[in-house]
C-alpha cells in the first residue's frame, strides 16, 4: 500500500479478501516473500497472524541493483 494510504485498513482488507477468495479455490497456504529488512511489513504480516517459515529462499542477481 502506498505509504500515503498506509494506516487506513487497506492492506488488512486486501488480504482479508484475497484469503477468501484463496479458500474458497481450495488454496490451503500462502507463502510470502519478504525482504528481511523490511520490518514493518513483516510486523503487518505478523499482526495479522502469518508466522516465519523454516525454509531457504535462494536468488541469483544477474544486472546488480535491479
């Protein structure tokens, strides 16, 4: 959510709506991924009850800076 809409609910009714519409297709998890230096959407995540997953996430940058 742009930050000048942050705040105002948005990203909580997004998700909300999305997870619906996620179990209603049968999806039975979501993974996210998140910069481990974004904080705050990592404690956005966590308010709204998504946890950390023991698992690896391997990239590769290939035109650095992109």
């Amino acid at each position: 959510v742009h930050p000048e809409f942050q705040g105002k609910g948005y990203a909580l009714q997004i998700m909300s709506d999305l997870e619906e519409k996620l179990i209603a297709r049968g999806c039975p998890k979501i993974n996210l991924q998140i910069r481990s230096s974004n904080k705050k959407v990592i404690a956005f995540y966590e308010s709204i009850g998504y946890t950390i997953d023991e698992a690896v996430s391997m990239g590769k940058r290939l035109i650095p800076d992109s």
